[in-house]
C-alpha cells in the first residue's frame, strides 16, 4: 500500500461538535458493544468490514471504553477506484490495522471534553490533531459530522473522511513510483464515474494522450454537477469542431505544471495554468477556493499527478488583443505582418532572405515581439541587419523556426524540439511555458503553412560545447585536459554529444598532483579514457536522463544513474546544473571526476 492510494477530503461543510441527543437510528444501542453498535446503524458496513478483515472485531467488542473516531460508507467511497479492496487483501493486513487503530483513542472521551484537546493518543501510537474554529471541529483532516453515539464499551464520534497515520503516510512516500497509483489522470478520473462531461471534452479538445503523458500535472477537476451550472447549451457548444480552441484554452486553465498536493495549495494565492492565465487561490473558513470555485475534495492521486475536485468550471480571463490573425488565412509572414507587433520580425526576415521560405513549406515559428528585440543590447539588431551579417542573423531566426506545424498541446508534449538550423531548444513547463529562457505568451496562432507561437525573448542559437564551456569559465582544467588528451574536435564537431563536466572544484577534489600528471605527454591515453568516461553519444537531457538507469560514454563504461531527494546521481558524481545547451549536445555539470 501506498500514499497515493488514498482520498484527503478538503475541510469544508464540517459541522459543530454537538452533545446533542444521538438520532434514531442508535436509540436502542445503548446497551452494545462498538461493534453492534455501528452494524445496527446501517451507515458503517465497510468500516465492519474492514474490521472483520483487519482482525480487530474482538478488540473493539471487548471491555473497553474506546472512544472511535468511525468514517462513514461515504467517507470510504471518496477513496480512488479499488482502494479499498486492495486494503482488505490479506497482504495489506498490518496497514489496515495500523489505519483503523489510528482512529481509536483509549477511554471514553465525549464530545464536551474532545473540544477541550489539541490532540489524542491512539491506540495505534500516533495522535491525532484535534481542531476547534468557529464552532467546527476537525480531527486531522476529516470533519466530525456526529458525537456521542454511546455504546456499552465506549463512544463513537462519526468523520466524514479516512485518516492516515504519519507513519503509514511516510512510508507510503518512501514506495517506488511503480507501486504507487497504477492509473493515469485521465483513467483515474473516468474512473470515478463523476466526470463523464470533463472526460468527453478532453476527448474532444485532443487532450487525453496529453494528460495520459509522463507529466505531472495538478487537474483541477470540474464534476459533472460543475458543467451542468454552465448556462443551456454550452456545453454542447463547446464540444464541436470548430471551438476546439476555446475549448482546449478553457480545460488546460484547469492545469497546473507539477504535482501540487493540497497541503502546498493551500500555501499559494494563484497558480499559473498550462494555458498561461494565473488562477487566483484563496483560503476562508477552513474552505479553499480556486477562483470563484469551491475545492471540493483533494490529492486525488495518479501515476503522473494529482487531481483535486472542484465545484465549478473556472474560466480564463479574456485574451489580451491580440496578434490576431488576418480575416482570410493567409501564410506565416503576412500572418505576422498583419498583427501589427512584428515589424523588427518581418524586417529581420526580408534581410536575411527568409521570407520566401517562411511563406512556403509548413513551419511552427516562435515570433519575437517588437518588444523582444528591444530587449537585446543597443545596436544589436542594427548590427545583425547589415548584409556582412546576413549569415549570423540567417542562423538566429532559424532557431525560432520548427519544422512541421506543431500546436500547443503538442509542443507541451517535448522536453526540447530542434529548430531549422539544426540546433536544438528545452521546452520548460515547470512555470508556464518556456522555450529555452523565453516565455510563450500567445500560442496557436493560424497560418495556411503552418502555425505561430508568440515569445517575449530573442533565442539565439549557442556555441558548440567548447565554446559554451570556456564562456562559463569554470571548466579551464576541463578544456586544458581535452587539449592535452587531443580530442578537442570531439567537443567542437556535429555531435550531438552529452557532456557530463566537471567543474575545476570537481578536479581540485583530486589527491595533490593526479591533475599535473595526467597532462604529461606520456600520459595521454589515460587522460583520454577519463575524459571520454565523461561523454555519451546523442542528445540526453534532464528528462531524459532521470529515466534512465545507466547511460555508456565513450571510453566504453557504464555509468548508473539514480534519483534521490531530488537529485540525480551519474556514476559517483551528483548533477550540480543539468540542461546547458550547446549547438552539437549539451552539458551537464557534476561535481566529481569519473575516474573509470
């Protein structure tokens, strides 16, 4: 069993503590035991179960007094599809013991003296918080709905929500990925049968491989009580064809970049959505708002994020004006030249005799604004706009420029996409979306060959991985040694080539002399196998790495690869920066020469 299995409720609808008479469903249990007690009232057959199945039904028969704090048969369905079954298979029998013990507290403690407490002991060994605002009362995260149903061994207080032990809790972290939740987003969610409407819609907005993909995403997840608010036909609207665009605009504002679980929601004031608007997160009352929706139930746990159910569909916020497209398609640079922002753009092309090619074939560009190319230092595009430079700025405005139309929900799908001029970029999702340092602030903008993303930075295209290492300047015993071993052209030519670099902290680390003697003449073959244990062939980013378990450089060793708190691990050395670019690979530094 795992963390993931399991269904936190957000606190919201709890209710007073009341010492207020039990109801008739327990009027003639005064005189039962625990267990009788909660089987005669009909609400509680799954904690029986559960009971019967961890082995506790004698215990709790017994002479007591115990105080439960007993979920009800709802508070047991909020849990993920097949939760509960795995929990009742004979295998999972000492967590669910260590579960169901941990809401029971020795003695009899009744509601008029559970509001006096911060916190009880449970027969499991853990405490439990005990909360009291406003008249509600919470015990950890789950709200107490009924009090003092009286038994002949102790009391019952009835919670809307399953607890989890902290132990139990860090051991379900501590579980490989692959033994946590098996189902993806999407299937999670078609599995609670109460998102039939949100499912038919990602299905409709070309979706559903995106939210099926590695991840991970944070879904705020509208049920099908939260369409049907929509005003009489809009959802039938927004589910054809031709506003497939509105429709994908309005679901990825429902997601967030990262897996963001409740307890760090409830942390932030918004949170900025794949589709690139913020949503405005607020906490009021123990209840939890993400814009004008009510956050209904949380860390609903999948294999690559996590969903949290709200109440309302939540809408974006009104496009900024514009690039908008001209009335009739037309190709990408009279797309361009039409909006009106793309002048310093348009000129850039005409001087390095690209606009004939940007206005055939089939492209995906990434536009700078007028306002991009401001940034740049004074006199730069002056420079590069001089017929001697025409080469230079040919190769600068081809590394804004993808082969193929790829839409938004396609670029998401890349960890990088190389550009017309061979060179590759990194597709960053972690904060909105990025494209190398460059944010992408308009997306899906039509052509009739192909399709424009607008971006707020020049990218320019990098240095091979020499260049790119001495401009850092803290690799000059790494390119002295790549000097004295002779392979320089390995780092200077086509590649591409991962680079696995350390730093010159990384070879001072070295006992006194090792450096000095391995660039003596005699002793370069050796100097050249340590250096090559430090290169691997083709184009390995982060995300690439941190899914493999081993990577072969080229002095022919295998190099493991691990992941722990956070950081990655290749052979001895800890990645210190992945993901510098460079025009034949890219770099990753490490801290620690790979001796073979």
């Amino acid at each position: 069993m795992n963390r993931r299995s399991f269904l936190k409720t957000v606190a919201i609808g709890a209710v007073a503590l009341s010492t207020a008479a039990a109801p008739a469903s327990f009027a003639s249990a005064q005189a039962k035991n625990i267990v009788d007690t909660a089987v005669g009232a009909g609400t509680f057959k799954t904690l029986a179960a559960a009971l019967t199945a961890a082995g506790l039904v004698d215990t709790l028969k017994g002479a007591g007094p115990f105080t439960v704090f007993a979920p009800t048969d709802d508070a047991f369905t909020k849990l993920p599809a097949g939760t509960l079954d795995m929990l009742l298979k004979p295998e999972n029998k000492d967590t669910l013991v260590a579960i169901l013990t941990y809401h029971v507290v020795a003695g009899s403690v009744k509601a008029a003296d559970v509001v006096k407490l911060t916190s009880a002991k449970t027969v499991q060994g853990e405490d439990v918080t005990i909360k009291v605002d406003g008249g509600k009362v919470m015990v950890n995260g789950a709200n107490v709905t009924q009090t003092d149903i009286a038994a002949s061994n102790g009391v019952i207080h009835v919670i809307d929500s399953v607890i989890l032990p902290p132990s139990v809790e860090k051991a379900m972290m501590a579980a490989p990925a692959d033994a946590m939740a098996a189902k993806d987003i999407v299937d999670t969610a078609v599995g609670a049968g109460t998102f039939k409407t949100l499912a038919a819609a990602l299905t409709a907005a070309g979706l559903v491989d995106t939210l099926k993909g590695a991840g991970p995403f944070t879904v705020f997840a509208p049920t099908d009580d939260a369409f049907a608010k929509l005003p009489a036909g809009t959802v039938d609207t927004l589910l054809k064809p031709e506003n497939k665009q509105q429709l994908v605009d309005i679901l990825t504002y429902h997601v967030v970049p990262g897996a963001v679980k409740a307890a760090d929601v409830v942390k932030l004031t918004e949170a900025t959505s794949v589709q690139g608007a913020p949503i405005k997160i607020t906490v009021a009352d123990g209840k939890v708002k993400v814009n004008d929706a009510n956050v209904t139930a949380t860390d609903i746990m999948a294999s690559n994020g996590v969903i949290h159910v709200i109440d309302s569909v939540i809408l974006p916020p009104a496009a900024p004006a514009a690039p908008a497209a001209p009335a009739k398609p037309v190709n990408i640079v009279d797309t361009a030249i039409a909006a009106g922002n793309f002048t310093t753009l348009a000129a850039a092309l005409q001087a390095a005799g690209l606009v004939n090619t940007l206005k055939g074939g089939r492209w995906t560009v990434f536009a700078p604004t007028d306002e991009a190319f401001a940034k740049l230092p004074a006199g730069t595009v002056e420079e590069l706009l001089k017929p001697e430079n025409r080469q230079q700025l040919r190769d600068i405005l081809l590394y804004h420029v993808a082969r193929g139309r790829l839409d938004a929900a396609q670029v998401t799908k890349h960890s990088g996409i190389t550009m017309a001029n061979g060179v590759r970029t990194l597709i960053n999702t972690a904060d909105g979306v990025k494209i190398n340092d460059a944010n992408i602030t308009a997306t899906d903008i039509a052509a009739t060959n192909g399709i424009i993303h607008v971006i707020d930075s020049v990218i320019l295209p990098p240095g091979n991985i020499a260049e790119v290492a001495d401009e850092a300047g803290s690799f000059g015993t790494l390119l002295a040694a790549v000097q004295a071993a002779g392979i320089a052209r390995d780092l200077t030519g086509r590649g591409p080539l991962t680079v696995l670099a350390p730093t010159d902290e990384a070879f001072a680390k070295l006992p006194a002399g090792t450096v000095e003697e391995l660039l003596k003449p005699e002793n370069r073959n050796t100097l050249r196998t340590i250096l090559r244990n430090h290169i691997v062939r083709g184009f390995n980013d982060s995300s690439a790495v941190s899914k493999l378990k081993s990577v072969r450089t080229l002095a022919g060793k295998s190099l493991p690869v691990s992941v722990a708190d956070g950081k990655v691990m290749i052979g001895d050395a800890t990645v210190a920066a992945a993901d510098v670019l460079a025009r034949n690979g890219i770099i990753h530094v490490i801290d620690t020469v790979l001796v073979p």
